[in-house]
C-alpha cells in the first residue's frame, strides 16, 4: 500500500476517539468461565440480543448452575432457551454437555483449571462445543486470567480496516493482523485490553459493519485506510502490519 494514501494513527488514539464518541462500554455477558459458555448457547445465532434474551429466561426457568442443568429434562431446558432463538433442542444438549465437563472433570469450579499455562488453559476451552480460538481468548481475558489481545470474534475487520485499508479474504489472517496490532500498540494489562475489545466490538456493530459499513458516519474515518481508498475512487490493498 502507498503511504502516502495511508492516514496515520495510532490505537491509542483510536481508542480514545471511539470512546469520546461511543462512551465507556461495558461487557453485557457474564465474566465468569462456566457461566459465559453457558451465556453463549443461550441464544442462536449467537449475538448479544439473542444470548441475553435466552439467559435471562433460563436463569427465571432452570437456574444456570451443573447442577441445575442436569437436573433439568432436555425438554423443559430447550422450551426455556427458545427465547433465544434457533435449535433451543441443540442447545439444550450443548447445555448439558457443558455441564457435566464441569461438574465431573472441574469439579464444578472451571476457573481454577484455566490457571497456570496459557498452552493448557486454551486446549481445556477447546474442548468445549462451540469454541475456537477467538472464544478461548475473549474468555481467558474477561475472566482475568490472562491479559490476551483478544479480538471480537466477528470484529477483525475493523482493525484491519483502519490501519491497512482492506481486510483480507482468510479470516484467520485478519484476526492475527488485528491481534498483533491491539499486542503491539496497548498494554499488557486487563483493563486496557478489555477496553480495546469493548470499543472495537461496538464498533464493528454499529459502524464499522462487515457488510455496507456507516462510513460517512463514522467517528474516525479521517483517520482510516479504508475509507481514504473509498474516497480516492479505488480500493486500497491490504498489507501487512
């Protein structure tokens, strides 16, 4: 990519703007480790909507401890996860299957098993229905454990976006691109990464959307690869960071 069509800037200052514009965010999941994989198969498609409609009818209905869920018929679990959305059967089993991971391998007590290695702690969420890389981290970071650079899983573009001017087609490739660039420009701490990820995540949402992105309304696109290209009449290609 010409620098010369690249504006400058850093995440930092990024970050600040998008916070001026957005304000402070806040996570609207549980922070818990047992209790966010929970969350995420409250709703389908998974969104924060969804998600919050169907905990907030399986806490009024079942409860959301192993215990609870266990005890609970797969029938009335999937009739309280309807509010949710898609295959409340489905994920009533996922419900289930999490729960006795919990109960028989944990003890019950998740959090104290993602200690230690980071290596480990990953493989261990893994193994869990439904999460891959970009859950493991978000889920090792907002449970504070490890300060991971943690991207929104349906985010990456963003990043990439404003700093390279396109994302790439592999999804992979944008989320290491956005990744090394939160590792390399913010602090090794909770809370700054925790901020980076709120802000980007609402962003990406709101805004910055994959798809017919709000950029003449978007509160940093003087500051955005992407949105200069669009404005010199040609896309801009991606490069690395």
């Amino acid at each position: 990519m010409n620098r010369m069509n690249k504006p400058s800037t850093t995440i930092a200052k990024l970050l600040d703007d998008l916070e001026s514009f957005y304000c402070p965010q806040e996570p609207s999941w549980p922070t818990d480790p047992y209790l966010f994989l929970v969350w995420w198969h409250c709703g389908y498609p998974a969104s924060d909507n969804s998600c919050a409609r169907g905990w907030a009818s399986l806490t009024r209905c079942v409860g959301t401890t192993p215990e609870k869920l266990l005890a609970a018929s797969p029938e009335k679990l999937a009739a309280a996860l309807e509010p949710g959305g898609m295959v409340p059967e489905l994920r009533a089993l996922r419900l289930k299957e999490i729960a006795m991971r919990v109960k028989d391998r944990y003890a019950g007590d998740l959090r104290s098993a993602l200690l230690g290695s980071l290596d480990k702690a990953r493989k261990e969420l893994k193994k869990f229905p439904n999460i891959a890389d970009p859950g493991a981290d978000r889920i090792l970071l907002f449970a504070h454990i490890a300060p991971i650079a943690a991207v929104p899983s349906n985010c990456p573009h963003v990043l990439v976006r404003i700093l390279l001017g396109r994302e790439r087609e592999n999804y992979g490739v944008n989320y290491r691109e956005a990744q090394n660039a939160i590792e390399s420009q913010t602090p090794s701490a909770f809370d700054a990464r925790i901020r980076a990820y709120l802000l980007l995540k609402h962003h990406g949402q709101t805004t910055c959307k994959r798809t017919n992105p709000k950029c003449d309304e978007c509160p940093v696109n003087s500051k955005c690869a992407f949105f200069s290209g669009k404005n010199r009449g040609r896309p801009p290609k991606p490069s690395k960071l």
